[in-house]
C-alpha cells in the first residue's frame, strides 16, 4: 500500500470551533463533507487528542469556518499548533459569534457553516461527527483554500526556517511533522509515535538539527 | 441559511466501482475523505438510490479511482449521466482489476483505493460507509480533479448546447440539475424532486426550452 496515493484526495480547510460552558476552543481541520441532504448533513472527522474533540463531544455543536484562499500561516499557527489546553486561543481577539454564540472567523474566510451533532463514531485515532447544519453564511467572494493550496503556497518551506547548507557534526534535536509542521523536541522520535496535530506517524516526520 | 455558502466546501472528482454477484457498476461521486490512521479508514457518502450504492451495501467492497486534471467530460458522462440498471458501463472497456477484483480506471486517474467497509449509516438520501483502506495505488504524476475544477472547466456551460438567443413562445421541455447535469424531462418539476443523480432538490434544476 502506497499512503502517498492517498494524497491525491481533495480537502479544503478549515477553522472548527466549539463551546462547552465556560471553555471555548478552535483548532485547524481538513476534513468535512456534505453527507446528506434533506435535511442537510455534514460529516468531519476529528482527532481524539484534540482539546477541541474533547470539548465537542460535551458540547455537540460545532462552527466550522472555511477559510479562504487569502489564508495567512499566522491564522493556521495560532489555531493549528499550539494547544488550547495551554492557551487561550480567542483571548484578545474579536471574533463574530454564530447562532449559537460561537465563535468564528470573519476574515480569511469565505463561509461559516453551523452545526449540530446527530451522531458520531469513535475510530480510534479519531472521531467521525455527523451533523445537520442548522445554519450557514457566505462570508466573501473568494475561493476556500485548499488543502494542496496550503501546502504548495501557505505552510512555510523547510528551508525558509533553517540554512540549507549542512553543518558538521550536526545533532538531531527534534522531529518535523511534513503535513502539519508540529514539532516534537528530542533526538529519537518513537516508534508508535503519532502526531497530536494531524494524527500522522513517523514516516511523515523529518529530522531538525541543531 | 445560504445553501451557497457550502459550495465552498472543497471536494474531489472520483470513480466510484463494486461488484455484488455478476453484476458490476460505477458511478461518479465527489465525497471521500480519510477519517482515521492506524488503520486507515475513510468515509465515502453515496446516493441511496443509486445502484451502485445497492450493490455495495451488499458487496461491502469498492474501489476509488481518483480522477485526475485531464479527465474528460465523456468519462464523467459515462459513469455519472446514465444509470447501471439501464447500461453496462463497463461492457466492452477493458479496465484493470484492484486487489478484490473490481475494475477502476487506469487511465485519466492519479490514485487509486481499493477499500473494504467497516460501518454504515443511513442518512436518508446518502448513506454513508466507512471503510478500511486494504490498498492504495499511485496512477500517475498529475494532480487530481477538483469538483471546483470540474464545475469551472470539464463541466460543458449551458450556453455551448443550446443558443443563448431566447425563442419566442418558447415552452418549457425540462429541467437541467445545474450541479450535476442530469436532465429531467417533463414541464413541471415536483416540489419535491431530488436528482437521481446527485441527490440535490428543485432549487438545483434550471428549466430548458424546446
């Protein structure tokens, strides 16, 4: 089995924001899809580690913001790679609210959809939610960013970060997650080890050294 | 709600492929993402009234070809726009067969999946199956079709079949789904239509002029 084919199918991506009492919570996503119609239906599939999966199934409902091809990487760091069990991802900013009071992003983004969960199904390294969409709004006129937009245009290259040229003796001082850019610190990256961000395992990491 | 505002949801263009018994079918769909690592598993929505979607609730097994840039508006004429109960799509094509036997597309296609169900759930017009990924096949280079590509490029536009000059007197023959392509003949849409095809309602159709 080549996992590469499976690059080849087609997401978009996306802010997934959710409420349980006092905790709110968003992270980056990749996943939804029209499932249903009459009444409408989508399905997403999120990471159990996520604190944002964790807040979800208390809560059940959810506001997925599409963001568009305007997309910056400080909009997908802040919300994709770092954890909202150690910050607080809305603090200081002004978002627009949805009908259910959560937040969404009103920039760099082309629609927010608002949902309800009917159903969901644990497996394993995720949780696949179906939900009927209770409300949904254009936001502008541009396209979604894709998930191949982001990472031919928007995720920073290797090499931007670091000298290309090769230093002697060099020491391995963390690990690189090739889709999700989350970095683990230290000179072995476990065997079973799989991404907290994008559930990938270590054949999608790279090397870091310092 | 703006039913626009999902259209911004990001999908690729797939050939869809099972076999229950003697009998073989395909269809065209846009709706596959990976839901789960370790396995792989991914979740595909199919119309209920398909009869592809018949023969896999009972096969349980399917292949995916992911169409890729250059595929034809004939190819998805032929396994979107005309029903298995009426056509064998696949007499006299000679195709490759996957892991399980199921013929997918070698040609026009980057990857191909070749999956075996796990779960389903009916959703009323779709039901939806997650699936183990028992193999994944790299096809080819090219990059894979967009359903926003398709739309925007493969899809032939309204005005390039019939002359944009309005008739007088003119009579309504029919209606075209404007998502799909699938034509209705008759000069009165139901209320409640849903394209077989597609599964999308009256507000989807545009009417036609004989």
């Amino acid at each position: 089995m080549d996992n590469k084919a499976l690059y080849n199918l087609s997401y978009g991506v996306f802010m997934l924001s959710t409420k349980y009492e006092d905790k709110v919570n968003g992270c980056i996503t990749n996943t939804c899809m029209q499932v249903a119609s009459n009444p409408t239906r989508i399905a997403i599939a999120c990471i159990n580690k996520n604190y944002t999966c964790e807040l979800l199934k208390k809560s059940g409902i959810f506001a997925l913001t599409l963001l568009d091809e305007t997309c910056t990487f400080e909009t997908i760091k802040h919300f994709g790679l770092q954890s909202g069990r150690d910050v607080d991802k809305f603090a200081d900013m002004k978002t627009a609210v949805d009908i259910n009071g959560l937040p969404y992003l009103g920039w760099q983004a082309c629609s927010v959809i608002s949902a309800k969960v009917v159903d969901s199904m644990d497996l394993g390294s995720h949780t696949l939610f179906i939900a009927e969409v209770t409300d949904a709004k254009l936001l502008n006129d541009k396209g979604p960013l894709t998930y191949a937009d982001y990472q031919a245009r928007v995720k920073p290259k290797p090499g931007s970060e670091a000298p290309k040229q090769e230093e002697p003796e060099k020491k391995i001082v963390g690990y690189r997650c090739k889709i999700c850019n989350y970095f683990y610190e230290g000179s072995t990256l476990p065997d079973d080890f799989s991404c907290p961000v994008c559930g990938h395992g270590p054949e999608d990491f790279e090397p870091v050294y310092g």
